[in-house]
C-alpha cells in the first residue's frame, strides 16, 4: 500500500471525515426544518452552508495532525492552515452576505420636512420617485409632457432633466440613475451625474421598478411582469406569473431580499397586493384595495391606499403572510385614481427610510399664522401646516425659535418639534408614548402630556422622556410656570358643560400641597397663572356659558373676581400682566380677540375690556383645553393657529423607519 494511503489510515481521516459529514448532514437538515417556525431566512442558510464547509476542512486538518494515538502535540504548520481555512471562510461569508457587517447605528430621530414649491407650476400628482439621503428626486409638473425635474435634497429648486422625455419614471436605490419608460415602446436610462442615457427599443407597457437585485421588472404587452439587466442589455424574460380571470395589469414587482419571493400588485377593481413563491409559482392575495407596495429593510410591506393613506403591516417573508394591516399616514395623500382600478398615489420610499408625499387637501391642515389688531393675517410659514385633527396644540419656544405641536394619524397623537428656520421637524414622542399640549420650559426642556401622565424630554436627547407626574384622572391640558407651579386641566373633555377641573402642582417644591379648583356641578378649564404668580386666570360654566375669571394664587378660596361682560374662553396674560386676553363668542356669533386692562398688583381689578379684533373664520374655535393663540411682545400682534390655504406641498419623512417601527411593531 502506497505510504499515503497507510498514513491516511492510521490518522483515521476517512473516518472523521465520514463521522463529520453525517453530522454536518443531520445538523442542517434539522435547521432547514426548524427553519420557518424560527423565522431563519434563507441568508441564515447560506450562512450555515458556508460554516459547515469551513468546519470540513477543519475537522480534516485536525484529524492528520491529531488522528494517530499520541500525536498532540500543535505544530506552527498545523496553526497556519487552520488560519488560511478562517480566512477563507471569513471571504465566503461575506460574499453570501454581500459586504462587511455593519455596527449598530445610533439613536436616530425621525425628521419631517415641508418642502417650498419645487419649480412653476409643479404637479400633486403620482409621479414622484427619490433616491436615498443626500441624492435627490424626480417629479412631474403640471401640464404634462415636458421633461421630469430633478431635484437635490439640498438645493432650493429643481431642474429640467434635459434628456427626459416626461414618461412614467423611477430613480435607482442608491440614488444614481433615472429610468423612464416613453410611450410603451421604450426604456430609457439617464445617468443623473452626467445625463448620459442608454435606450432599449422593448414593448414596456407601465411603470417599472428596481428589483434591488440587478435587475428592473416592468409591466410586459401581455399585462404581466418582465425584467431585465439593469443596464438594459442581455434578454428580457418574463417571470411566468400568469393573469387570471378579471386580472389588470401586473406592476410594482419587489423582490423579497434572500427569497426566492416577492410582492407584487394587480390592477382591478378593487385592486391588490399579492405575495408569489417564484420558485413554485405559489401565490397569495396579502391586501384588497392595495397599490404600489414596498418592502423594507425593517421587515414591513408599506403601500398605498385607493383612499390615499399609506399602510402598513409586518411581513413574513418566508411564509409570505402580513400582520395586522395599519394606517401609517393618515393625512390625505394625492391620488390620481382614474377609474378606480389603475391609479396610483403620490407617494415614494426610499431604501434608506425617507418617506416623500405629496399632501393632496392642504386646506384641511392648519398652520400658524400672525394675526395684528388691524385684522391683517399672515402665515409664519406658507409651505408648512399639521394635521392635529380638531384640537390646536402648540408652544412657541422663549427665544421663538421652535415650535412644539400636536399632529393626528387617525390613530394615535404625536408631539413633534420644528424649527423655524430651517424647516426641520423631529419626532419627540417616542416608543409607545403618544403625546398633547406641549409646553416649553426653555429651549432645551419641553414638557407634554400623555394621557394621565406628564413627561419631560430635553430637545438635545429626544429619546429619553421622564415621567414627572402621573393623575388618577385623564388631563387634558397643561400650562407651566417659572415659579414650578404646573396648572393642568382635569378629566372630562373639550365638548363637556361639567366635568373639567384644575390643579396645579408645584414641581420644584413636591412637599406644598396640591391646589384645586373643583365643583362637579360646573366646568373649571384654561388655568394659567400670571407673571408674578400671584393670579390664576381661568373659564369656568357656573354661570351657564364659560366666563372668565380670576383668583388669587395659591389661595383660590380667598375670592373670585369676574373679568369677561359675557362669553370667554382661552385666558392669555401679557408678559407685563398688565392685560388678560381672551377669546369671546360662540360657534354662531362672531369672535372677537378681547383685551382687559388689569391692575394684578395687591388687589386685582378690571379696569376696562378693550375689542381689538374680529377674528376671521379661517381661525380655528377657542376650546375648553387648549388655547389657540399666544400674545407676542408687540401688544398689537398675536400668534393663532389658523386653517392653511395654498398648494399642495411635498412632505419629507426622514428616518421614517423608525416610526413606522413604533407604530407596527414586528
């Protein structure tokens, strides 16, 4: 026998070799089986294959050094190819992996961004596609017909694309290149560095999609869905999903990320979103009434509505099933839906989790806006409104830099912060907190409430909120002081006669005792305190309509002392605490901004109520909670929320992912 066989066989290679491939055979077949009830992907297979193979060759390395009885001793050789063998498979993983793996990211905050207009006469409408942060996107403009624009995140305007001949479009993942189909016959690809274009003369029959997998799928002349090479060359092959009975189009193909799968939508009426094993051609209706769905890296299928809102649901891409489907956008977003069965949404999403829309009912948004005593009304800023449902909740900032406010989904209220200058909008409410009336106590400390809790954040660390205090009822609103007393306003609602009471704690000092204003036969609301705390201005229903009075402060018993002739709501003191202003008239009389000169020195007085100005209707109603409007520092201009008139605009999302990660958890 030949001198290796016999040292083969005295180091029992064959054997260990055997006894490893055995168990390497069990081990995986276990994992592939255990596979879908432990949610392990296909990746996670590869993985294991690769580790597997590397421990092969581990396994028969160890056995020629260590087989023969009293051979253990480690050699520098032995060491070095065990090393290579590490080494080798380190390149293997991440070749199947697709590139190093990545530290965890930092804390990041969601940031929301109304653009100003994009370009003359721009269009609300679908066509609307962007790449990731610091790219750009494209859009369409009104008319039709001319060329797409294309515009950077950071430039204030946007640009023709001279080469673009204003068909339907899309803009690649990573932000580089522009694919437009023209007239069904052909494709086009732009490079937006440069504009060079590459044209393929093909039968394309809609809107087509990067499949973030090298290749673009696209609607063929038989309504179902194609691809090819992303550079336009080599054959164009249909993927074989058929059309069935009543079917539309076939459009949006997504390519699920280490899947055989993907999902699709399919014209009709109503039209859907359907999930496809392209391996078995197995498939699955995942939502009725679906349209333009995206996969995202954080495990969620996102699409649109028919009635324009934007879903969402967890995704299970190994069993192509969804969880609950939920409204993640609830503001109107444009849609052009034609008959009802073919249209699509003004909205896109980035790889990276920007989220852009066109907002499609501007009017119901409402703003801030400046308001003179001269009746003249003007907005803080044109391009930019919120959705906070019925209730105007907001706080300017001390030096007026910053604007905390209230927004509404349709589901659940958030608190977000925006800076005036810059546009920028962050997201304060963070995790599961929802949140209403923000007050500022400075520029680096706001406080909100959250339900029957109030919580304090610091707008430098916006993920850690604290709890300061906790109700044994719900509040409703809330009104800070520099002397530590907090006046809120407890139980009952907005719409209620009865049931609002107020309190106020003294946040500095926990040992002072709790003050509060409470008869269940009346309603006591709109507490605030004035600037020299000794005063507690405040509406209350013990006279039938709310009237505004005041008491001294912290010895409510000590005296009530009437200040409005008739109707009042919202009591607000100038910064001197030389006047109370307030909102009188009921939803069918006229609403007048009302001044009382007040003397709040040792004895309060009233010493005349001055009417400085009709407010126009586009103000929103005073409410029994929050107030609607803010003295300034000129006693002839005041800030009102009001209802915005304009354009629509787009709206930007930044690091969406992470609210759409709070509000569908997987």
């Amino acid at each position: 026998m030949h001198p290796i066989f016999e040292r083969l066989k005295e180091r029992k290679i064959v054997q260990w070799a055997l006894a490893y491939v055995a168990g390497a055979v069990a081990l995986y077949s276990a994992l592939d089986a255990f596979a879908e009830p432990w949610g392990v992907g296909d990746f996670q297979l590869r993985i294991a294959q690769v580790g597997l193979l590397v421990g092969f060759f581990f396994a028969v390395t160890l056995a020629w050094y260590h087989g023969e009885r009293g051979e253990q001793r480690v050699t520098g050789v032995e060491l070095l190819i065990l090393a290579g063998i590490m080494g080798l498979g380190a390149i293997g993983v991440r070749l199947v992996s697709g590139g190093p793996v990545q530290d965890s990211p930092s804390v990041v905050h969601v940031e929301r961004q109304r653009l100003p207009r994009l370009a003359p006469n721009h269009a609300p409408l679908a066509d609307f596609e962007f790449g990731p942060q610091g790219t750009g996107f494209t859009y369409a403009l009104r008319p039709s017909g001319g060329p797409k624009w294309y515009r950077r995140w950071d430039a204030l305007v946007g640009e023709p694309l001279v080469e673009s001949l204003g068909g339907n479009n899309l803009v690649s993942p990573d932000g580089r290149y522009f694919a437009e189909t023209w007239r069904g016959r052909e494709l086009r690809l732009i490079d937006l560095e440069g504009q060079t274009v590459v044209r393929r003369e093909m039968e394309i029959w809609g809107a087509a999609t990067w499949g973030g997998d090298g290749y673009i799928y696209f609607p063929g002349p038989d309504s179902t869905i194609h691809r090819i090479a992303e550079s336009l060359s080599g054959e164009i092959t249909r993927l074989g999903i058929d059309r069935r009975s009543g079917d539309g189009m076939q459009r949006h193909l997504r390519k699920l990320p280490n899947f055989e799968k993907a999902i699709f939508a399919v014209d009709g009426d109503p039209p859907r979103i359907e999930g496809i094993d392209l391996e078995t051609g197995e498939r699955v209706v995942l939502h009725e009434g679906g349209l333009q769905p995206h996969v995202t890296s954080t495990g969620h299928l996102v699409f649109a509505s028919t009635d324009g809102r934007i879903l969402a649901a967890s995704l299970d891409p190994r069993r192509l099933e969804i969880g609950p489907v939920v409204t993640v956008v609830g503001e109107a977003v444009s849609a052009d839906m034609g008959a009802g069965s073919t249209g699509q949404v003004g909205w896109s999403l980035s790889s990276d989790g920007t989220l852009g829309y066109w907002e499609a009912q501007p009017m119901a948004a409402q703003t801030l806006a400046w308001v003179s005593t001269t009746g003249e009304v003007s907005e803080v800023d044109p391009a930019w409104g919120f959705n906070a449902s019925t209730r105007p909740e907001w706080d300017l900032s001390p030096s007026g830099s910053l604007v905390a406010f209230r927004t509404w989904n349709g589901q659940s209220a958030d608190i977000w912060v925006r800076n005036l200058a810059s546009g920028v909008e962050r997201l304060v409410t963070v995790g599961d907190l929802e949140g209403s009336d923000p007050q500022w106590l400075s520029d680096e400390e706001l406080a909100y409430l959250d339900t029957d809790r109030v919580m304090m954040v610091e707008t430098s660390d916006l993920s850690e909120p604290r709890q300061v205090f906790e109700s044994e009822q719900r509040l409703t609103g809330l009104s800070v002081h520099e002397s530590g007393w907090w006046v809120l306003s407890v139980g009952g609602s907005s719409s209620m006669s009865r049931g609002l009471n107020i309190i106020a704690v003294n946040m500095l000092d926990r040992e002072r005792p709790m003050v509060e204003l409470a008869d269940p036969r009346f309603s006591e609301h709109n507490g605030v305190l004035s600037p020299n705390g000794q005063w507690i201005a405040y509406a209350s229903t013990s006279s039938g309509e709310p009237q505004i009075s005041v008491r001294p402060f912290p010895n409510v018993e000590d005296g009530e002392v009437p200040v409005s002739s008739g109707h009042g709501q919202n009591p607000q003191w100038s910064e001197d605490g030389a006047r109370l202003y307030y909102i009188s008239g009921t939803v069918n009389e006229e609403r007048l901004l009302v001044g009382a000169r007040v003397n709040a020195g040792g004895d309060f007085s009233v010493l005349g109520l001055d009417t400085l100005v009709a407010l126009p209707e586009r103000l929103t109603m005073a409410t029994a909670t929050t107030s609607p409007f803010l003295p300034t520092d000129d006693p002839e201009r005041f800030l009102f929320t009001s209802f915005r008139d304009g354009e629509p605009n787009v709206v930007l999302v930044k690091n969406w992912f992470e609210e759409l990660k709070r509000l569908v958890p997987n």
